[in-house]
C-alpha cells in the first residue's frame, strides 16, 4: 500500500468535509502529475485538459468513497487513467502511448557506450533507439504497456501498480519485465 503523506491526510479530511479550498490545494499539488498522464493517454492537448478538469470533477464527487487505503496520488491515478480510457473509447480511438524520452537511456543495453562519442552516426543511432523503444512499447499487450509505463514514466512503485493494476505484485513485476525484455531485444538488433 502506498503511504499518505500528512499532508494529504489532512487536506483529504478538510476537502471530505466540504472544505472546497483543501481540495483545490489537492488539485494544484496534482494537476501537473494527471494532466501528463492523461496527455500521454489521449490525443491532443486540449482534450486532455477536459478529461483532466473531468477527472478532479469526478474525484471531488467521490471523495467520500475514498477509504484511505491507497494515497490519495493512487485514487485519484486511477480514476485518471479509468476516466482516459473512457474517453479513448467513447472517441472510437486506441490509446496513446507515453513518450519513453524520459526513460534514461542506461535502462537500455549499449547506451552507455554511444554516450562515449557524440559522433553524427552515435546520434543518428540514438534517434532510431528512441523510435524503437517508443515502437515496441505501442506493439506491446496493453497490461504490459500500462505496467512499464506507469514504473518507467511515471516512477510508480511496484505496490501502487499493483493497486492500480487491481493484480498481484508477482504480475507487475512479469509485465515490467517481459516489457524491458522486449524493448532489449529490439534494441540489440540495432547495435553492431
């Protein structure tokens, strides 16, 4: 289980008692962490803001459905995810996957030695990496996707996966691993 800061502890139990002030310091401490993970989800900017400004409308209607057994970062992560997949759908589209850019390239086999020599060829190889990854995590299963971008990306440990994932932590870690595995595998085929 994910650990609740005071902080939102507080702020929760304020906003759950009808203190509308206490969630919008909630929704300003978050906002910037939903709306990214939404615009990696749909498909353009402006959409994600409606699907960011549905997602605290909802959140704020089921505060009292928050149990505390999760962060609130966790509950309010899935219902997120949950209202972008329902926008995904709705809109007839298939889901966007999150630029791995910020995935540090050590993650990935031979990076460490392009980084050696910043030549136009080490470059040009660097920029087929980059399409590769992001090509074989959209060809992953969407279970396997959703792990390794929510471990990756956006830095979830394996227990609030988990929770999100509504799957035992054995299975995070297979999903996270047959996703690095792949993305490994095709990258190799790049190298020399």
């Amino acid at each position: 289980m994910a650990e609740q800061t005071d902080e939102d502890s507080a702020l929760v139990e304020r906003a759950r008692a009808g203190d509308a002030r206490a969630f919008d310091l909630l929704v300003r401490k978050y906002q910037h962490r939903v709306l990214g993970l939404i615009g990696r989800m749909v498909s353009d900017w402006s959409e994600a803001q409606d699907v960011a400004q549905e997602v605290f409308m909802r959140a704020w209607r089921s505060l009292g459905n928050f149990r505390g057994e999760s962060s609130f970062y966790t509950w309010l992560y899935r219902i997120a995810v949950n209202t972008s997949k329902n926008q995904i759908v709705s809109s007839g589209r298939r889901p966007l996957t999150a630029e791995l850019q910020t995935v540090e390239d050590e993650h990935w086999s031979g990076a460490g030695r392009m980084q050696e020599q910043a030549t136009p060829e080490n470059e040009l190889l660097r920029q087929e990496m980059e399409r590769t990854v992001v090509r074989t995590v959209e060809g992953l299963p969407e279970d396997i996707r959703t792990a390794l971008t929510l471990r990756e990306v956006d830095g979830l440990s394996y227990d609030e996966i988990a929770e999100l994932m509504q799957c035992p932590i054995g299975t995070v870690r297979s999903r996270i691993f047959r996703g690095r595995e792949a993305i490994d595998r095709n990258i190799k085929e790049l190298m020399p």
